[in-house]
C-alpha cells in the first residue's frame, strides 16, 4: 500500500510516500519546498495560495513517478494559525504568521475581560501570545471587516483539506492549539468566547473530528487540473506535534518525548487533561493527541534561535553549515552565559546573534563573541530548559519520568542530545528523525484498517 503525507514547517514543507508492505513502513520524499512567510507592508503572512500550489505539484511528482495508485494522503502543520471563508466558500486573506505583532498586548486584553485562571480552567492551554484566542481577539479590537465577513473558520492544515475536498471540518489536536477548545467538555469553549469579546462570533466555528477520520476525496475539478486519478483525505493528526508523538516508540509509557524543531515540545502522553493550580502555575498545556489522549506538555522556543543565528549570518556571507556550528560549540568554553531561551526577546525573527548578547550583557553575564561561543550558550541553555521541564511535569503527574524520547530534526544535535542528558540525568533516546511524517503515515494506516492500533504503528 502506497500512501502520501504533507508536512508544512515553518520553514519548509515535503511530500513524503509512504510504502507499508503489511510489516514495514518506508519513505521516500517526493517533494520538498520552502514555506517562508512574506511580510505584506506590516503583517507577517503565510503565502497560502503558493503553500497550495506546491502541494498540488507534490501530488502531480508522486503520480507522474509512477504511483498513481495511492491510497490515502494526509496533511499537517504548525499550530493555531487560520484562514477565515466568505459564505460562499472563498478565502478571505491569507492567513497571518503566528509571529505577527498583532496580538501583542493580547494577553494582557483578555485576561483583562476574563482572569487567566478563568481561560486556564476552559481550555487548559499555555499562555503564549499567539494563540488563536488571542489572534481574534486582536482582529476584533482592530475591527478587522474580514472577521465580521467570516463564515467559517479553518485551521491551516483543515483549509487545505477544504480545498482539496470541499469540506470543511477542524481536527481535534490542530484545534486543542487555539486555547478555545475545552478538552473537558470535548467541543469548542463556546461560554469563554461569549464572555470574551461579543465580535467573535462561535457560528464560524465548524464541527470538531477525531484525528483518522476519512473526510472525502479529492474533487473532481482538481483530479481533471492535475491529470490524476482522485484519493481518499484522511484528517491525520494535523498538528505537527500531535503527528510527531504518534511516532515515539516509547520504552517506557511514563517516559516523556521532545519533538525537536523549531519549537521544541517536551511533554508526555495521558488519557485525560490535567487542568488545575500546579499546571496554571507552571504555564503547561494540554494539546489533543491521536485516539482523544491529551499531550500534556511544555513549549519551549527550541532550535529557532540558533537557526534564526544562522540565517544571520548567511545574510553577511558567511555560509556556514549546522555542523560546522555545532563542532565550534563543542570548542567553546562551557557554561560561560546562558540565556532565557523564551524571552520575550527571541520571539521574533531577524539579527538573532545581536539579541543574545544583549541579553547577555543586559543580566550581567560574559558576552559571548564567537559563533562557537552564541551556539554553545543557546544549547546549554535549551538543555537546562528541557530539565526545568521534566521536573515541573514530575511535580504535576507525580512519578519520576525514566527517560527521554527526542524525535524530528533536533534529535540529530548530537551534542544537544549530550547536553539533555547530562542535564536531566536519565537515558535519552534519539529517532526517528522524519517523526512528523512517520506519525502522519501511520494515522492513515491506522484509519485505512492496515494498522490495528496505535500500540501495533510504533
């Protein structure tokens, strides 16, 4: 059987094959792209329209290389971002980058209307200022008229099964993202939103699905543009997270995960939400997972800040590679500054290596100068809040975690992964790196009937 998974970062995207021969599951990437925002005069976007175009050219490589006859496919992406649909189905605006400006202050607005403990109680979410709450929330204060000429709302991976499908649907663990879903009640925060502000209004918000439901086949229109035969569209686990933890072949049901990206998050996976005092306190979040279990967990800022660095430097010619970094930290003298990896100060993007070290010399530390030297306070640093994460879980689900399962792109930071588990004192596991699309795949074996269980997929 023969199966295709889109994954969206927020850098780039691939279209990965899948083959399972009823035992065995390969991948073959198909098509890779980039998926960088634009910035369109002050707002910060994704460009949805080139974002569609590319899956559809992934769709046409795979058939025209001679799989054309595929069983399924599935998308996922980044959370709480959203396009917004006129009445007849057309999509208003591209939808905004989550680290857009507008919802700063948003926080701060809502918490205003209705108290922290208040939200934390509906939607048992991590405050972070790009929440989908607080993204309409910043629409509505700035009257935005494609808020009041919205009819429906779809997250980023539901719109493109939208216009793959025409249907219109959101996902459970894509929605668990927004901080208006209630994992409690299992369905959206309808009493929140109304407390909240009266302009946003609950009507846009479609039916929530589980994670491995079938939702249609591509349309006809599309099959007859690109000169293909139609398939199945499977809602997957579209939260990249929620896709990445499908794949951890846990050792131990009490060990935790870390899906290593951009974001980095550390969390482990229960049957039901945590939502009280000690999870408030520390700032954890409860994201949907594959068969309704919640992923209780920490968002850490992750590898955006070193790959942010980077991007620095190759904008001044000087070309270096991820590998080169690394072994230049390994050379650096350890421990010599480290960095609050989320602060407000690394949020956004641009001139990165400037902004650790004034971090650096703003809280009395020794300013790092080198590559070598910035590389290595960023990993230090992360590792150090990896701990500070495991200890805050131990503290709420009251057990000792045996051990560390580091999946996706960040798990072949051989030194990072050094420094975690010297810093947490406990094994940690590395693999599989393409966890994302592994997880991906495997939701659509699950859900075509090829995969018993989640237990049999990992």
């Amino acid at each position: 059987m023969e199966i295709l998974a889109f994954d969206y970062g927020a850098s780039s995207g691939r279209a990965i094959l899948g083959k399972f021969d009823g035992s065995k599951l390969s991948l073959e990437e198909m098509h890779r792209f980039s998926s960088d925002p634009v910035m369109m005069r002050d707002t910060f976007t994704w460009d949805f329209l080139r974002l569609f175009h590319e899956m559809k050219t992934g769709i046409l490589k795979t058939y025209n290389a001679g799989h054309k006859q595929l069983a399924g496919m599935g998308v996922d992406t980044w959370g709480v971002d959203f396009g917004l649909l006129s009445k007849k189905g057309a999509l208003l605006g591209n939808p905004v980058h989550y680290r857009d400006t507008r919802t700063d202050g948003m926080i701060e607005a809502a918490t205003a209307v209705v108290p922290a403990r208040e939200i934390y109680g509906y939607t048992g979410i991590q405050f972070m200022k790009f929440n989908t709450l607080f993204q309409l929330l910043a629409m509505a204060k700035n009257d935005d008229p494609l808020l009041e000429a919205a009819d429906t709302l779809l997250f980023v991976p539901d719109l493109f099964n939208y216009f793959l499908t025409g249907e219109k649907y959101c996902e459970y663990t894509i929605t668990s993202t927004s901080m208006m879903y209630d994992p409690v009640a299992g369905n959206w925060a309808y009493d929140l939103l109304r407390k909240l502000d009266k302009r946003i209004d609950p009507r846009i918000l479609p039916e929530v699905i589980p994670a491995g439901t079938k939702l249609g086949n591509i349309s006809d229109a599309i099959c007859s543009e690109l000169g293909i035969t139609t398939m199945p569209v499977i809602a997957v686990a579209e939260h990249d997270t929620g896709s990445a933890v499908v794949s951890v072949p846990f050792t131990d049901k009490k060990a935790a995960y870390l899906s290593s990206g951009t974001w980095s998050l550390l969390g482990v996976e229960l049957d039901k939400p945590v939502i009280n005092d000690a999870t408030f306190n520390l700032n954890y979040t409860n994201e949907g997972g594959f068969g309704k279990s919640v992923r209780l967990l920490k968002n850490i800022m992750g590898l955006w800040i070193n790959q942010e660095c980077r991007r620095y430097w190759q904008k001044r010619g000087e070309n270096v590679s991820f590998d080169e970094l690394e072994q230049s930290a390994r050379e650096a003298k350890p421990f010599a500054s480290l960095i609050d990896v989320d602060a407000p100060d690394f949020f956004e993007p641009y001139n990165m290596p400037v902004k650790v070290q004034n971090y650096c010399a703003r809280t009395g530390q020794k300013v790092p100068e080198t590559k070598g030297e910035i590389v290595r306070c960023v990993m230090e640093s992360l590792a150090l809040k990896y701990r500070q994460a495991i200890e805050g879980l131990e503290q709420i689900i009251g057990y000792k975690i045996p051990a560390l399962h580091i999946v996706g792109g960040g798990c072949k930071e051989k030194t990072l992964c050094g420094f975690t588990a010297s810093a947490i004192n406990r094994p940690v596991y590395a693999g599989p790196i393409e966890a994302t699309a592994i997880g991906n795949l495997s939701t659509q074996l699950i859900s075509l009937g090829e995969v018993g269980s989640l237990d049999q997929a990992r």
